[in-house]
C-alpha cells in the first residue's frame, strides 16, 4: 500500500449494494454522454469512430478512475489490476490517468471508522491502545493502514478493511464486467465467465483478512533463513477476519531507490528476482500482487520488507515443472520445446493459428532475453518494454482467437511482469540467469 500523509477529512466508503449499483450506473450514463458527443464531433469531421476509439478516450479514462477511486472494494480492485496489465498496451496519457488507480484510493472519514472498530472489537477497544492514529498512513483497494500503539508496549500497522467490500465484491465484478461488454473491447466470441468467476474467488480470498494472516505468517517462517527480507510478526489479539494486526516495520518505497546509488539498486532488485524464483520452484508459493508498495526498503539495515499477502497463491508440482521445463527450453533456444510447454501450459491452444504462435513465441524470446544473455542485465538501457507492447499490440488486434490461459498462469505472468518493470524503474542491472540457474 503506498504511504502517504492525508490531510482531507476522507469520503466515506459506499457500502449498500444499491447505492453502489447507482454509482455504476451514473459511471455508464457520464461515459455514454461522452462517447455521444465525441462520436457526434468525429462524424462532423468525416470520420466514422469504432465503440473502442470512443471508449478509450482520456475524458472516459479520468471518469472511470474518479468513479472507482471512491467506490474503493473490488471495483478499485479490478481497475488497478487493469491499469498495471494494461499499461504497455495503452496510449501514455490513458496508461498515466488508469495508473492513478493505484495510489489515489480514498480514505473513510473518522466517523465511518471508528463505527467500524467498535463492530469489529467491541465497545472500549480504545482502552487497548496507549495511542491509536487516526489519520491512516495508507489507504488502497480494500482497506486502509493505522499506526498504534498498545498499552503493552507494542508498535503496531493495523489494516482495516473498509464497510460493506466483502459483500459487493460479486456485484462489483458484475457491473465491472457489463461496462467491459458495453464497451465493445472484448471480442463476441470471448467467454470471460470462467475469469469473471476466478476473479470473484480470488477477490474474496484477498478479503479474508484471516487468510492473508496464515500467509503472513507462513511467509515469516519459509523467509526465516534470509536476513536479507523483513516480513511483520503477526499479533493474532487484535486480528480478525477484517482486521490485520502486524508489527510496524521501518521503510521508505521500494520506488524511491531509483537516486540511490547503482549498487544498492542492483542488490534490491537482484533479491526480488531471486525471491522471485524461490516462491515458484521452492516453496510452489507467491505473493502474486506485483504492485510496487507491496515492497518497502529499510536504508538503516539494508533489508526489504515485505508487505500484502492477501494475494498469495500456491501452485501444483506440475504447473512448477512445466513453468521449469519452459525456463530450460527458452535458454537451449529449443523452439519446438517452448511450443510444447506453452501448450502444457495453456498459454497456447491446439487452435492457435501459426501466426499468432509465432507473434507469441516472438513475445516469449523477448521475455526470456534478460535469462538467456549472460552477465549482468542492464534494464536501464533497453527498449525491452516498447518491443514488447509493440508485439502486444500485434496480437491485441488477433480478437479473433483471443485466448484465456489458465487463472494461474496469469498471475504468474502478472508477477514476473511487474519484477521487470520495477527492474526498469530503477534502472538496475541483474544477472537474471545466474540466479535462475541455482533453481533449475
């Protein structure tokens, strides 16, 4: 979550599913009028606009982005997931508005939470705390972060997750995905009830709070044997199914590195590559939300510390060898091998033309470049990004065989795909295959 001092007095959190449902539909009637009169502008200049050209306009994009911002809940949610995903794939000033999505969530105003801590622990619970902040230190999708300290002695972040999220996740990916099908983005053909389905459960698992804490924890333990990462002690007293109770830990952004000298960027980033492999082919176990503020940089002890596992994901002895198996083929430049693991994978199907398999291999050389080329990878100096959105975009217009891999390959895919390009923001140089080959 990113951390940020607020001064406004917050908004509260709608939480009834009608009043939710009135904020999609005047979301769907202001981007209706929009689309109206720049369809009616582009006509008076001879040109005749798709649903799309209309839809994706920066005007749309900043009223999506204002909308769900104070929706917060699964709504945000799935825009951020959006923004991040789609990012290389849009044109920059819509790519900047969606990218919005992931540092402007909103906070409740103290009345709302203080209602709150009293339903969630019971009247007095003040009497617990030596000092209690109630000014958040960071507000995100689902819930927001106080500082506190008890009256044991103990210095504590505590998450509260906002009223009303985990009953609107169902109707909020619903209205979500009806503003998808207006949009005429999505192809005819396309089935996204099984995704829609997934993102469902996966957007409940990132609410239980009870969850999150056993991954918290699980985390602590598998991480126990590396200084180097810093996970929260979990504080179960004060932990419920919508409260996280974790011990403070000391940090700047992990983003803010980026004027910190090229060594300390280099070792930041060459940790998080290996964490990366090691959650995949050790412990089959990720944290699989690549956004930035989920990693946090202790300068006084040179430790990162790990935040949110509300997303973690725990993947099957045979999705981890076939994703190694893809690794081997990708650096014995073995083409015919990376099909057939594409393949056991899901990432292909036997459908797939060969033309869109070769744009896709295409984009799996350019994944795998910083792996197969030996030494160090300078990602500062490298225009591996711009290729890829390029032969994204090649395949973005195939929606005639658009094609859904399997839930867990994305969220794999997600998490490499955000590794790199926090690799790129902070202009750092890894030896990606040095440390991929311990794993394989």
């Amino acid at each position: 979550m990113p951390h940020r001092k607020y001064q406004a007095p917050g908004l509260a959190v709608p939480s009834g599913r009608l009043s939710r449902l009135a904020r999609f539909g005047g979301l769907a009637s202001g981007i209706a009028g929009n689309m109206v009169l720049d369809g009616a502008k582009q006509f008076a200049r001879g040109k005749r606009p798709s649903m799309s050209d209309l839809l994706l306009t920066p005007a749309n994009a900043l009223k999506v982005t204002h909308q769900l911002a104070q929706l917060r809940g699964a709504a945000m949610k799935i825009g951020q997931l959006m923004s991040m995903d789609a990012g290389e794939l849009l044109p920059p000033e819509l790519a900047d508005i969606l990218g919005r999505l992931r540092a402007d969530a909103q906070h409740m105003p103290q009345g709302q939470l203080t209602a709150a801590l009293g339903l969630r622990w019971g009247k007095g619970w003040q009497d617990r705390f030596a000092q209690f902040s109630l000014a958040p230190m960071a507000a995100a999708s689902i819930g927001q972060v106080h500082r506190a300290q008890t009256v044991d002695g103990r210095d504590l972040a505590i998450k509260i997750q906002y009223p009303g999220v985990r009953h609107s996740i169902d109707s909020d990916v619903n209205n979500v995905a009806a503003l998808m099908k207006m949009s005429g983005i999505l192809p005819k053909t396309l089935d996204i009830t099984p995704m829609l389905a997934e993102a469902k459960r996966q957007l409940h698992e990132e609410a239980d709070y009870k969850r999150e804490a056993h991954y918290l924890a699980r985390f602590g333990t598998l991480l126990a044997d590396a200084p180097e990462f810093q996970v929260p002690d979990l504080h179960r007293d004060l932990s419920t199914d919508t409260i996280l109770a974790m011990t403070y830990l000391e940090g700047v952004p992990v983003e803010s590195l980026v004027d910190a000298p090229q060594e300390t960027r280099d070792r930041v980033m060459t940790l998080l590559v290996g964490l990366l492999f090691r959650e995949l082919f050790e412990f089959h176990l990720m944290q699989t939300d690549p956004n930035f503020a989920n990693y946090r940089y202790n300068p006084d002890t040179g430790q990162i510390v790990l935040l949110d596992f509300g997303a973690t994901r725990e993947f099957t002895p045979e999705l981890v060898a076939a994703h190694r198996a893809l690794m081997r083929a990708g650096l014995e430049g073995d083409g015919a091998m990376v099909r057939q693991a594409a393949l056991d994978m899901g990432l292909l199907s036997p459908s797939t033309p060969a033309d869109v398999v070769d744009t896709a291999m295409a984009m799996f050389e350019l994944a795998i470049e910083p792996i197969r080329r030996g030494g160090a990878y300078d990602f500062a100096n490298t225009d591996l990004t711009s290729r890829m959105r390029d032969e994204g975009m090649a395949l973005a217009t195939r929606r005639d065989v658009w094609h859904i891999p399997p839930i867990e390959t994305l969220f794999l895919q997600r998490k490499f795909g955000g590794v790199y390009f926090l690799a790129s923001r902070l202009k750092a140089r890894v030896d990606v295959r040095a440390v991929l080959e311990q794993y394989l």
